[in-house]
C-alpha cells in the first residue's frame, strides 16, 4: 500500500521535474512544507492562544496572531528563497569508485537573492550557499559513489529553509548526465617473475578468457615467445599474442594479463597500474576488449585510459529523454541527433 | 575507526559547545534579558542572578573560554536550583509561581544548548515567556518591551538558518520589518474581528503576592503607609460631569470590627472559587449619570464605587453595605461600569438589632479616657449633637493631620485624643468611630481613595494609592448612613485638593519616590509628560488590552449587519482565507515580473519549434543567423524574414537597444507570425512531399 502510494508520488514528482540538466525553480515543481519545528510551532500558537482565550489577554492574542501572520509571511519569504532559481549541471564529477565525486552545479538567482540554500544528495549535504540577486555562484556536490561506471544521481535535493526554519521548501534536479567512476584502483600482483617461464605460458593460455587474446604486429622489442610462429608460417605476419601484453611489454596494459580474475577486478588492476605509470610519467598503452588506446603519456592520456577503464561494457544511462516543456514527444530524438 | 571512538571513551560523546552560530546564540540571550525585564518585580532574586550566571556560562563555553558542564555537574546545578526554588516557593501553587518556575527552566536550559533542535526548544519557551510576560504587564511599554524581545528571536532564527550572509543582503531585522508590514493588516483585522469566546475553563489566579493598595485591614500607620506610593489605582471616566472634588469619595469596603488597636471586616468574606475571567466592562458610550473605572490588579475582589451608585456592567455586583465586588478576583486590569443616582436616601430603612449590634462592637478594654469622653457626650447631647460636638472638637482643638505620626504603642486612641493630637486619615476615623461607638451611635470605617486628579486633555481622572482615605459613616434616626470625614475638619485642603496641598508645609509628600513625577508637582513639563504617558497607556488599556467580549460585540454592533459571534468566526475565517489569497497572487504577480525577461526566450522556442516543424532542426549552441541561413536554405521563401527575425535577436542580446523592450517584443512577434505564415504557405504547396508533424 505504502510502496504504491510512493510509487505514484514518484511518479508525480518526476513529472514535475523531468530529467535535465538544467532545472529552473516555480510553482510548479517548489515543495513546501513546515519543518518539525513549525509543527511545533503550530501547537505553542494554539497553546498560546488557549492561553489568551482563557485569561481574556487580549495581548497574547495580539502576539499569537502576529507570530501566526509572520509564519504565513515566512512561507512565501521561503517559497520566493527558491523560485526563480535555475541550476545547472556544468560538469558531473569524475573520481574513483568509493570516493565522493564532485559534481558541479551552476546556480543563478532570479530576480530575488536566494538564501541559505543547501544542496544534498543522498547522504551527502552542502553547506548552506546564498546568491543575491541576479547572480551566480558554481558550487560543487560531492556524491558518494559505490562501483565504477556512470553514476547519475536520481535526485539531488534542494533545499531551503530560510528564514526561521520552521518552514522548509524544496525541490530536485535530476541530472541527465552521468558521472564517470573509475574502477578503484587495487594494487596489481607483482606478475614480473612469470615472464620468462614458458612453461607457466603455456599453462595460462590454457584459462578461460584467453581464446579472445588481442593480436598485435611485432613491434621492437617483443620477446620471441610472443610471437606466434605458426601464423607467421602461414601467412608471413609477425604477430604477437598480446594476453601477457604486462609481463611481456611494460608499455602495454592488458586486460588479459591477470588470469583468474574476475573483470572488475582486472579493471581495478588496470586503474592502479595506470595511476603507476602516471606517478612514473612513462608512456603506457591501454588493450581492453573491444577497445585499444595507443600508448602515450600526459595527464590527458591517463584521464582518457581511466575514462574507458570506467566505462567497459557499461550502457551510458538513459531513459525518457527530458522534453523542454512545450516540444512534441517525437521531436526530441532529432534534437538529440543534432546534438550528437 | 568509529566504533572503537565509541568505545574507548564510554561517555557521551560531547558536541562542540560553538556548533551553534555564535551571533544567533547572542541574539537569543539578548531577548531572555529583555523578557526577565518586565517580571524584575516578582521574580527572586537569586533566580535572576542564576540565570544571568548560566546565561554568561553559555555564551563564556561559546567563546571557547570555559567549557560547558559535564552531565554530573549539570545534574547537580538543576537539583540545587530547584532545591532553592521549592524553598522559596514553599508550596504555593499560582501562575506566579509557575512563570519563576518558567524562568528557571529557561536558564537551566542554556547549559544544554548545543545543537539546533535545543535552539528551537529555547526560542519556543523564549515565546513562550514573552506571552507569560503579558499576564503580568500590560501597560504600553512593558509591552513594547515584550514585542522586541520576540522580534530579538525572530532575528536570532534567522541569523541560525543564515549565519554568513553576506553584509548586502537585507538584514534579519530589515527582512523582519518587511515581513511585519505585509502582515499587519492581517494582524490587524484578526484582531478585531477574531471572536473573543468565554474562557473555556476557569484559570488560576495570575498572582498570589501582595500589591500595593488598601487591605481589609486598617492599624493606625496603614493609610500612611500608602501615601508614600504614587502607583496609579484606577482611573475613571465620566459620562457627564466630573463630581467636585470634595465629593470624589471611593467606597472600597466597610471596616466594622475592632480588635484591638485593629479594624477588620466583620462579615469575613465567604471564599470563592475563582469564577471564569469576565471582562465586560458595559458597552457603548457613557450615558450622562454613568461612569466607567479602569483599575489596576489588586488581587482582591473589591471595587471602588462613589457613593449611591449603582452596577451596571456583569463583571461587579452589588453586596451589602452599599459595597461593590468582583466576581473574582482583579489580577489583571479590570474595567466596570457603574451609575450614580442623586436621590438614593437609604435612610429609610431601620438597622435591625444583629446590625445594630454589629456596628457597636467594641473590645471590652483600653482607651477609658476616649470612653470617659463619650459617656459625658452622651449624657448631655442627641447623637446628632455628639457628631458635632466631636468634629467641632477637631476643628477647634491643635490637631495635627500629618505623615509623620508619633508612635503610639498603648491605648493608641487616648494617645491620639488627648495628648499627641497627630495622625493621619486612618487614626482620625478609626478613633471617632471609637468614641461614636462607645457613645451608643452605629459608626463603622469606611476605607477606600478620596479625590483624584485629571489626565491629560482632562478626560479622566486618575487616582493614586496616595489618595487612599479612611473615613468614617455613622447612622443617625431618620437620615440612615451618613458620612462624616474627620480629616475634612482637621485639614481641609487633604478634602478640598489632595494630599500635597495639605502636606505642602511639611514636605512629606512623597518623601521617598524620588522618581515620580507626581512628586515635582510644580515643574509644569514633568506633569505634562506624564500625564501624556498616562494619557497613551489609558488609551492602550481601554481599546487595546480592554477589547475582549463585550466591547468587541460594542463594536461589531456599530457596524452595519448583525454581526455575532458566529459571524465573526466566518469573518476571521475569511480575513485569513483573503490574506492568504491575497499573499499568494502578490507572490506570483512578482514572480511573474521576474520572469518578464524570459518573453524573449519564449519568442525564440517559439522560432525553433516553428524550424523545427519546417524540418530544419535546431543545432545546439548555433547561432540565430545560422539558423536562419540553414531555414532560408530548407524554405527559401521565408529567407528575408528569418533573416530579419535573426538580426533582431542578435541586436536584442547584443546590442544597447534604443527601443523599449516592450516594442521590441512585439515587432518580433509580430515578425515571427509572418514567418509561421510564410512557413505554413510554404508546406502546404509542398504538403504531397514532407510531412512535417501533426500541428503544422
């Protein structure tokens, strides 16, 4: 019963505030309600006028009507904090899975200023920001993160509730664009000493998971065990089996290196070694299935290896695709194709 | 890494004293100062100094220079302060009692202010004090008082939801102010309109300590006692002319016992439960015989009443001996309506023996020679005679009436008669009535206020505790009661003008009030000041702190429509209801001027909608002439208006216009309707070949 009533809550509220990376706060999407301490405050009037029925004090009646006419001006002062306000996604966060990642809002006040505001996002709260009128302030919402991929907040939550916290308004922004979590990197085994050994070779490609090894052309400096002789027989091509990529070339990282892990966990390895080679500014390069990323080095490089590290064999999240209000349901594809 | 911080201390973990905004914190100590101020009369002083102390504790921990108390020591400052609390209290339960008890919670509580739920809970109790605050004072500036110290609190909340904002923002009290005007109005209207019901349930006295004013019993120093205080103890308005002041006799009540040296009540007054709180006063305008008396609390249940008047509002009845009573007691500002009638001779009526006996009452010793004196009155004159005998004896004789009377330890009316000749009002009436007794005359004391001076602008007259007189009423065959005053004999000027008159040659008036203005008589701008003041306060009083019940009914029957109090429950119902409304469409009305500015992106969705359907789709971040290039490409027949469209837009963004952006608008919408004109032609010639959506 509760589960359905919220489900349709939720409902109600998200078509009120559609997916998009840019939110602007009204009537129509502004909750509010008192807090715990204007509920409170509800009973001590109450109180406070039995109090003035019962010695005829026509003062206490005079300050439980002034505080009851200032609660209700408290309201609107609250409602008009957040109306008018427009936040925008200007860059979801990256970081490593586990971490808070940043993300980073644009707020513009309208033509009122906007006070004590506080963004929050699961357990994650901001500070309270305020922003006088007509202006913008950029803040950023760490989001704590749990796994790596795209991580999009379903709701951020904002909040205010000046001036005498007795009433709160609120509203949400749901980003449409995602986060990017990086695997947490997890220090890799030390596979150095399996190099040489042939025999401990011969017995890896045996695993599950190597048949769809990545082949590469020979390049300088592969050891000749790399090099698969019998295709060279047959079709004149140096070409080298890149499942040990690590242990045979340290300037390629390989997906297939750490046998008997499971993804995740190669992925994490994979992080740490970049970060490695980062710490060390040595050229590396990247060999995931499905995707290879040249060797290089720099800080765009290890962003860019992090990124597809991030993101393998994940879906980028979609759903209903935020219509700005007023455009036709089947317009919105198009947009999206000029976009892209 | 939590759980063994937990652990390892094993007490409570202690929050930061500072977790609250200092300045908010300042805010909220700064009004519980202004809310002890009204009570600094009734409250003890050991409780003011321990909350001052807990006060400057908290804000001391605040500060980081001490720390707050650990849960044992806290323990122990609430056990030892309620410990003296009950001491002084011993027991008494009134709402007295329990506002010191208010207070003292208040004061315990700072030691627990750490988090913000305990802020809400001391602002909540904070207001709470302040509305306790107007049982006690009501007058203009106590209660002025009482409204900044709530506003204190407003701004401290505040300051607590905000405590950077920055210095070019409206200030807490600048925001407060503007709430304020807004809703003043409303304040207003539900004031007067809000219906003022019955008490529900009868309520507990305000007060169980002495005030200032006449008691039920009178010993020789009492009445001098009282005129030394220049305390305001009622003030009446008259319908028609203000009586002379030698007539201005308030009946209080009637002392007809003597014990000892003492005069007491002889009917004890039966007790009451304190009935519901009745405020009615009497309504409309003072016909021309009748008066209204606003008088301050007294506690007691007795009302003041010239003589031969007769009740007129519910809230006092008539009781025996030409007495007026309350229905419960006045701890608070009551207002009563009484008439005068000339012809009441009430003489008619015979004293029956139990009366008669009751007011020959005399102890059965002491004072011979006031004895002596009365046996040979009455041996040679009628009890007419004796009357005159005796005032005469006052006139004529080196009687004294003064502030300063000889202490008169044994056979005190002897002392007074014969050989110190002395005193003041009460010593006078209560040695005639003496000697009237023992003479064979029904005689009583009757105590009460003689005299009274006009407010400003001479409205009404005010009457002081120091115009407290004690008289005395004798009851001669055939004329009934009939009032005798001593003093008038002794001193006339105490009759004809007041107290300061007749204490002009010995200076005792007022002796030690240095601060009362009643005291610099002479000094013409004092006078005037505070009479003024008076003058506000009455006025307060009677329309502010006096609307209850009857007088709102008053007002409601003056209005057109018969407006009862059902009514006005409608009424008040739709007083909020039209606020509410009213404060939601100027909210939206505003919010609709900020959004003014966005008129032009509108026009523009519009645009884009209307490519959109030519099938041209709108890029992101491309520019409007772009736009316009790429529409002109797909529908070449709209190429100049788009292009004019979008040189628009352009100088609307980028240029200083020299046009109102009001005509702006509306060239451009003007131009964009042409252009959906030209668009819609367009795909209609072409319609067999693109469908372009259902709305085109």
């Amino acid at each position: 019963m509760i589960k359905v009533f919220r489900e349709r809550w939720q409902r109600w509220v998200n078509r009120r505030v559609p997916r998009s990376d840019s939110q602007s706060f009204n009537q129509k999407n502004i909750f509010i309600l008192p807090t715990g301490a204007g509920v409170v405050f509800g009973i001590l009037l109450l109180v406070m006028l039995i109090t003035g029925i019962n010695y005829q004090n026509s003062l206490i009646y005079l300050t439980t009507f002034l505080l009851g006419a200032l609660f209700v001006g408290a309201m609107h002062q609250t409602h008009r904090n957040l109306s008018g306000l427009r936040l925008t996604v200007t860059q979801p966060g990256e970081g490593f899975a586990g971490d808070e990642v940043p993300y980073r809002f644009r707020a513009s006040a309208g033509n009122g200023p906007t006070i004590a505001i506080r963004l929050s996002c699961e357990d994650s709260t901001l500070a309270p920001f305020h922003i006088p009128a007509g202006q913008a302030k950029d803040v950023s919402l760490p989001v704590p993160s749990a796994h790596r991929g795209y991580l999009r907040p379903d709701m951020v939550r904002i909040e205010t509730r000046f001036p005498f916290g007795l009433l709160k308004a609120w509203s949400w922004i749901r980003p449409v664009s995602p986060a990017i979590i990086f695997p947490r990197p997890v220090a890799a085994p030390d596979a150095g000493s399996t190099v040489e050994d042939g025999d401990e070779d011969s017995a890896q490609r045996t695993t599950p998971g190597n048949d769809n090894a990545d082949l590469r052309p020979w390049r300088e400096g592969d050891l000749s065990q790399r090099v698969m002789w019998k295709r060279y027989a047959r079709t004149g091509q140096m070409v080298v089996a890149d499942w040990e990529g690590e242990q045979g070339n340290p300037q390629w990282l390989d997906f297939y290196a750490f046998a008997g892990a499971d993804n995740e966990l190669r992925l994490s390895y994979l992080a740490w070694q970049v970060l490695e080679r980062a710490k060390a500014s040595t050229p590396f390069g990247l060999n995931l299935p499905g995707q290879v990323i040249e060797p290089d080095q720099g800080p765009a490089h290890v962003t860019r290896c992090l990124r597809a590290l991030a993101v393998w064999g994940e879906e980028p999240p979609r759903d209903a695709i935020a219509a700005e209000h007023g455009t036709r349901r089947h317009e919105a594809p198009r947009e999206k194709e000029a976009a892209a | 890494m939590k759980l063994t911080q937990a652990f390892s201390l094993g007490r409570e973990t202690v929050e930061p004293a500072n977790a609250l905004p200092s300045n908010a914190l300042l805010w909220l100590i700064g009004s519980f100062a202004i809310l002890l101020a009204p009570q600094w009369d009734r409250l003890p002083i050991w409780l003011v100094a321990a909350c001052g102390i807990l006060a400057v504790w908290r804000w001391l921990a605040q500060e980081g220079r001490v720390r707050l108390p650990g849960r044992w020591l806290r323990t122990g400052i609430m056990l030892v302060l309620i410990a003296v609390y009950v001491a002084t209290v011993q027991g008494r339960f009134t709402v007295d009692t329990a506002a010191s008890f208010f207070v003292l919670a208040v004061g315990l509580k700072w030691l627990e202010t750490r988090s913000t739920r305990d802020f809400y809970v001391l602002f909540f109790i904070l207001v709470y004090l302040a509305g306790v605050n107007f049982l006690f004072q009501q007058n203009i500036l106590w209660s002025l008082v009482n409204f900044l110290a709530v506003a204190l609190l407003l701004v401290g909340l505040q300051v607590l939801n905000a405590p950077d904002l920055p210095s070019d923002m409206p200030s807490g009290w600048r925001r407060l102010g503007g709430l304020l005007l807004k809703t003043l109005p409303v304040v207003v209207l539900l004031f007067v309109f809000f219906p003022r019901m019955a008490p529900l349930w009868s309520v507990p006295l305000v007060s169980g300590e002495a005030r200032s004013g006449i008691s039920d019993t009178m010993r020789p120093g009492d009445i001098s006692n009282l005129a030394q205080s220049s305390e305001r103890a009622f003030r009446a308005t008259f319908g028609g002319e203000i009586p002379a002041y030698r007539d201005r006799y308030w009946r209080g009540l009637v002392l007809d016992y003597l014990d000892g040296e003492t005069w007491r009540q002889g009917r004890e007054e039966g007790f009451r439960r304190p009935g519901r709180i009745a405020m009615d006063g009497g309504v409309g305008p003072l016909g021309g015989s009748e008066y209204d008396v606003l008088m301050e609390p007294t506690d007691q249940r007795w009302a003041f009443a010239l003589e031969g008047s007769s009740a007129v509002s519910d809230n006092v009845v008539e009781e025996g001996d030409d007495l007026f009573r309350f229905r419960r007691p006045a701890d608070s500002t009551m207002r009563y309506r009484l008439s005068l009638d000339e012809s009441s001779g009430a003489g008619a009526a015979e004293l029956s023996n139990a009366e008669r006996r009751r007011f020959l009452q005399l102890p059965s010793s002491g004072n011979p020679r006031a004895r002596e004196l009365a046996e040979e009155l009455s041996r040679q004159l009628s009890d007419e005679g004796i009357v005159d005998e005796l005032l005469t004896r006052f006139r004529e004789q080196e009687y004294f009436y003064t502030l300063r009377p000889p202490a008169m330890p044994e056979d005190g009316i002897d002392a007074l008669l014969f050989d110190q000749k002395r005193g003041f009002c009460a010593h006078y009436a209560g040695a005639t009535t003496f000697v009237l007794r023992s003479a064979g005359i029904p005689a009583r004391v009757v105590v009460g206020y003689q005299g009274g001076d006009s407010g400003a602008g001479g409205e009404y007259l005010i009457v002081r505790q120091y115009d407290a007189h004690a008289w005395v009423e004798v009851w001669l065959d055939g004329q009934g009661w009939v009032r005798i005053d001593p003093t008038v004999a002794i001193s006339p000027a105490r009759i004809e003008s007041g107290l300061r008159d007749a204490m002009a040659e010995e200076g005792s008036f007022l002796e030690d009030e240095v601060l009362s203005p009643q005291k610099y008589g002479d000094m013409a701008l004092v006078q005037w000041a505070s009479l003024q003041l008076d003058r506000i306060n009455y006025q307060w009083q009677r329309w502010v702190v006096g609307y209850q019940g009857q007088s709102q009914m008053d007002l409601m029957s003056r209005l057109p429509g018969g407006i009862g109090l059902r009514e006005l429950g409608y009424l008040t119902a739709g007083i909020v209801g039209a606020g509410l409304l009213i404060a939601g469409l100027f909210s939206a009305l505003q919010l609709r001027r900020g959004e003014r500015r966005d008129d032009f992106q509108k026009v523009l969705l519009s645009w884009h909608r209307a490519c959109e359907s030519a099938g041209v789709p709108v890029r992101q971040g491309e520019t409007p002439n772009a736009l316009a290039d790429r529409l002109a490409q797909a529908r070449p027949s709209v190429t100049e208006t788009a292009r004019r469209f979008a040189r628009m837009v352009n100088s609307h963004y980028y240029k200083p216009s020299s046009e109102s952006d009001d005509q702006e608008l509306r060239r451009m919408r003007r131009l964009l309707g042409t252009m959906k004109r030209q668009l819609r032609e367009a795909s209609q010639r072409r319609q067999p070949h693109t469908e372009s959506g259902p709305a085109s």
